[in-house]
C-alpha cells in the first residue's frame, strides 16, 4: 500500500466521514426549519429559506464530489474526465462552508474546527487535482 494510499484512508476515515455525518445531520435541521419556513411564511422570510435551500444544495456538490474525487485517486494517479465539474463542486462546497462560517454567531466555539477541517479536506483534494499529471497520448 502506497503512502498516498494510506494518507487518503486516513483523510476519509477521520476528515470526510466525520463531515459527512455531521453534514447529514444539519440537512435534516435545515430541511425542518425549510418546510416550517414554508408553512409560517409570515414568521420566516422568504429570502433565508431560498438561501438556505442554495446553501444545501452547495454543500451537498461539495461532498459528493469531494467523495467521488477520494475514490478516483484511491484507484489512480491520472485527473479524471470530469475534473471540472470536480473542481466546481468542491468550489461550491468550500463557499457553503464560507457562508457558514460568516452566518453563524461567534459564540460557537467549535465553529472553526466544524468548517476548517472540511475545508482543509477540499484544499487536500484540489492540490490532488491539479498536481496529477495526465496520461501521455
């Protein structure tokens, strides 16, 4: 087993199962306080249940493509067809995890170690990306 190989296991293993979960936990607040949203709309505005929805949506594309990159490279050594849409997804994560941790008060003490540890994960992916080399033709 190559270093590389025992490095991404342990990305996946304490990194993105950890963000996962968590991200489906906070999906299930999120898409609650979405639909009570929807049925008091004179209680809730409009505009954070469309930005809630947007960044749900954006952080999803980043895990799901932070998940499909970490099997790529568990499998070679070469960028993937759909690298761009890999780095558009990872994008799109990394500015949900912005918006998380611009919106939600100061108070929360875990909040850098809840969004830098998920970002950390799309940096690590990235700099897999771009520093794999193509195959020749």
């Amino acid at each position: 087993m190559s270093i590389k190989t025992v490095l991404l296991r342990t990305l996946g293993l304490l990194a993105m199962v950890p963000a996962t979960l968590t991200a489906i936990y906070f999906t299930a607040l999120g898409m609650a306080w979405l639909i009570s949203a929807l049925n008091h709309p004179i209680r809730n505005s409009t505009t954070a249940s469309i930005v809630m929805l947007l960044a749900l949506a954006a952080g999803w594309a980043g895990i799901i493509s932070s998940w499909q990159l970490y099997y790529h490279f568990l499998r070679s050594d070469v960028p993937p067809v759909w690298w761009r849409r890999a780095i558009a997804g990872l994008f799109l994560g990394y500015g949900a995890l912005l918006m998380i941790f611009c919106f939600l008060p100061s108070g929360f003490s875990f909040i850098p170690v809840f969004v830098g540890i998920p970002m950390l994960v799309a940096l690590v992916l990235l700099g897999l990306l771009i520093s794999s080399k193509p195959e020749s033709e």
